[in-house]
C-alpha cells in the first residue's frame, strides 16, 4: 500500500461510508474532501468534515500508517497544526498537534472493496510497458479521450513553464528567449544541453550585429561552441573562421562562455544531424531573420513558416560535415521532420507562454491550430499506442500520447489516468 493509493481513494471517496467513525468512535460526515496540494504542507486542503455533530474546517493529511506523521516530522510542525482529519490505511499510533490536541484518524483498511486493490495491483504489477495494454481495447472512447485531452494540456504547460523560466533569466526579453529555445531544440535532444548553454553564452544582439556576414555569423557560432580550437586546420575558410571568431571573441568578452568541443554527442548520429551542421543551418536562420521572436509569434500558417524554417546551410557546410573533411555527398539541408520538430517543441511553446504572460488566448489558439495541422511524430512511443488501436493522425495527438507514455504509464501513475481510473474503478 502506498499513499497514493489512499490519496486517490480519499479524493474520490472510493470506500465504504456508512455509518462513517473516526477510530475514537466519533460520528464522521465528509462535507468536502478538499483540493489536493502538490506542493509543502498536507496532502489537500480546505476540507470540511463534521465529528461528532460539530464541522470542522481545514486541511487532511495522507499517510501509509499513522506513525508516518511522526516519521515524516510533522509533531513539531505548526504548518499542520490546521490538519482536522489524518487518512490512513493502518493506524498503529495517535498522533497529536504540536500544542498536544489529538487529531482524528479515519482509517481505510476495512473499508476498501478487496477487487479495488486486485485490480489497481494488476496495472502497477504489469509487466508491459503500457500497464493497461491488455484492457486497453475494454476502456471507453470517452475515457480514452479525456486522458488525451488532460496529457496534451499537461504537456503544452510544461513546456510553457520551461519557456518562462528563460524568459524570467533573460530579464523580460523575448527575442533572447525565442533564440534560446529554438537553440535548444537545434540540439534534437541528445545535444540540447549544449546548444542552450551555447545560446546563454552568445546573446542573440551580438549576432545580430554580424547576420550580414555569413562568415563572421558562423564563425561566432562554431567558435562558441569549441569546434575552432584545432590549430591545425589547413583549408582557407576553416582559418577565416579562427580568425573571425578569434577577433569577435575578444572585442565582445566572450571567451569564458566557450564551450569545450568534447561536449558535443556525436556518437550514432547521423552525419546530417552533426552539432556542426546543425550549427551551420542556425547561423543561417540567424541571417535570415532580424527577429525569431517576430516570425514565431505572428505566424498565421504552418506551410508558410515551415519553408521560412527549411533553411540550407552556407555552401561550405553543403559539402562538409566537420571542419575541414570534405564529403563527396552532398549534405542536405533542414529537412521536413527537423522543421516540424522545431515548429512543435519551439515556436507551440513560446505561443503558450505568451498566450499566458499576455492573457490573450488567441496566440494559444495559434498553437492548437499548430499541432492540428502538422502530422503526428512517428517514434517508438507513436508506435506503441498505434499497435493498441489508438489512432494518432496529428502532432496534437503524438504529443499527448508522449506525454501519456513518459509522464503516467512509464513511472505507473495510473490513479491519475482516467483510463486507469475507469479500469479500477468499474
């Protein structure tokens, strides 16, 4: 047993109520359950019960055993000193507030339907890597549906928070934001990291100032990330490159931001996904663009932003994957899946927070309208829910079965899935 088994059962009210006692025997009537807390203090707040005849008003604490209060050193803790009622599954201990007040225990253990927990043991026991896959099919399109709706929405305010904290860093700039972001999903996951720090440490208005000079754009770009620090490179455009960044990086201070080239992942890419290259293909939007944050916030159309986005790389970079190696193939530019990518995890997230920041719910719609349009991602996570039956036509619903898989079936949070809820609960 564990928490938030009797979290979910409280807040549902899933358990025997008649004739309702505390374990002193006092009357116990349930008048509002409360609104769970996910941050510090107890479990849901503002609840109202009434012991005994007399209401009570406060907040309710969830523990396995009641000796978890003691464990979890809440006797000296005034913050639950406004606990009325503390749920458990086992009482094996009183507790008390800190002035010494008994608190009134409501103890679950007997009140709990045996095939409640045989079927709850069945998904978190599951060995598949979708807990419910062989229920999957018996769970109604309702349920289905509004588990999708709430990941989608779950996921867009996630991304949304990640997008406000760097706007909070870059001090209310935008512009810094929207480049900040759009680097770091240049990085395709496995270099994100990198591409981020890089960006933080190479402002946006310094590139700016140089997006008429491919040479210098790139050259500041490379140059920040490590990828110049060979002294013997012999090709003509590599040196330009040294001495630009070499040049730029003085008059701008911006040596103690560079990144060490040994930060970079290579490893099972393949080469049209080289940081390198990518870097390249960024240097190139950079000099297309006077603003990111523009272009990404006024978008109307996806195929119209889509081609702006489908960027080629300079004609260096069209035949080079590393500085210095020429390929005999040619190496490609943007391609569809990459821009569609950057579309769904760049420019959604930045309508989202500022649909937030502005109140203004249009620029969420944009983003909707976004996710619509654009086809679902195809990955393995795509693929697992499509072998269950569930039909992913669009980005909207490849996101919210990513986030379904990640962030509810991955780590078996499903008493908070309305497919869980619905396969227990029936």
């Amino acid at each position: 047993m564990n928490e938030d088994v009797i979290g979910f059962l409280w807040k549902t009210q899933h358990f025997e109520r008649q004739n309702l006692q505390t374990d002193a025997h006092e009357t116990l009537q349930i008048t509002a359950v409360g609104q769970q807390n996910t941050d510090a203090g107890p479990d849901f707040t503002n609840a109202r019960v009434l012991i005994d005849g007399l209401e009570w008003a406060g907040n309710v604490e969830i523990h396995t055993r009641s000796s978890d209060w003691q464990r979890h050193q809440h006797t000296h803790n005034r913050a639950y000193d406004s606990v009325i009622l503390h749920v458990v599954w086992e009482n094996d201990s009183p507790i008390v507030r800190t002035d010494g007040t008994p608190i009134p225990t409501l103890t679950l253990k007997n009140r709990v339907q045996a095939g409640f927990l045989k079927k709850y043991y069945a998904l978190i026991e599951s060995t598949a890597v979708v807990p419910c896959a062989a229920q999957f099919a018996s769970v109604t399109s309702m349920s289905k549906l509004t588990m999708l709706d709430r990941a989608s929405t779950q996921r867009l305010e996630r991304k949304a928070l990640f997008v406000q904290q760097l706007y909070q860093q870059n001090q209310g700039d935008w512009e810094e934001t929207a480049y900040q972001l759009l680097a770091h999903n240049f990085g395709f996951k496995i270099n994100s990291e990198p591409f981020l720090r890089l960006a933080k440490g190479l402002p946006f208005k310094v590139l700016q100032k140089h997006r008429d000079s491919p040479l210098q754009t790139e050259a500041l770009l490379l140059g920040q990330a490590g990828w110049l620090e060979n002294p013997d490179f012999d090709d003509e455009y590599t040196q330009q490159l040294c001495r630009e960044y070499s040049f730029l990086a003085t008059k701008y201070g911006l040596q103690a931001q560079q990144l060490p080239a040994h930060e970079w992942q290579m490893l099972r890419l393949r080469p049209a996904n080289f940081p390198t290259v990518r870097l390249a293909q960024l240097a190139a939007l950079v000099q297309q663009q006077s603003s990111l944050f523009s272009l990404f916030i006024n978008v109307e159309h996806a195929n119209e932003l889509a081609k702006t986005l489908q960027v080629k790389q300079s004609g260096y970079w069209q035949q080079h994957y590393l500085l210095g190696k020429k390929t005999e193939a040619k190496v490609a530019g943007l391609g569809k899946s990459s821009v569609e990518n950057i579309i769904i995890n760049t420019v959604v997230p930045l309508l989202v927070a500022y649909s937030q920041a502005k109140d203004n719910r249009a620029f969420l719609d944009k983003a909707l309208r976004l996710l619509e349009y654009l086809p679902a991602e195809q990955n393995h996570i795509t693929d697992k829910w499509e072998n269950l039956g569930l039909t992913v036509k669009t980005s909207f619903d490849s996101q919210a079965v990513i986030e379904l898989y990640n962030e509810f079936c991955t780590p078996k949070k499903c008493l908070h899935c309305a497919v869980g809820v619905s396969l227990v609960r029936n």
